[in-house]
C-alpha cells in the first residue's frame, strides 16, 4: 500500500467511525483528523468538505481494521 492511499483509507476509516458514532454534523473535522494520525489541512487535501469524506466511506470493508486498536 501506498503511503498517499494508507493516509487517505485512515482518514476514511476515522470518518466512518464518527460519523456511525455522532453523526455528519457532529463529527468534526478536528476529531477526524487526530483520530487519522494527521492534520486537518491533510484531510482538506484529499476531502475538500465533510460530505465528499463520507460519500467515500463506504469504499472501506471494515474501518475498525484500521482505527479501532
């Protein structure tokens, strides 16, 4: 796996885990990002907007394999 693609399923594995948890709106960017291992301005970079991050979501198999340890 690529660095660019591990950073970008972390960043959909954590999105998918607080969206499930609080919803659209109350998952926030900064809760995404930490939880990612990353930065806000990263996760921007590859999802401008919290709903394009969650369009993609469903493009995981399990985010806990990822997020949950």
């Amino acid at each position: 796996m690529t660095a660019r693609k591990d950073v970008r399923d972390r960043i959909l594995a954590a999105a998918a885990v607080l969206f499930g948890a609080r919803g659209l709106h109350g998952a926030r960017t900064a809760d995404i990002a930490k939880r990612a291992r990353t930065t806000e301005r990263t996760l921007f970079k590859y999802f401008p907007t919290k709903e394009r991050s969650e369009e993609h979501t469903s493009e995981l198999q399990s985010p806990c394999n990822l997020v949950c340890r």
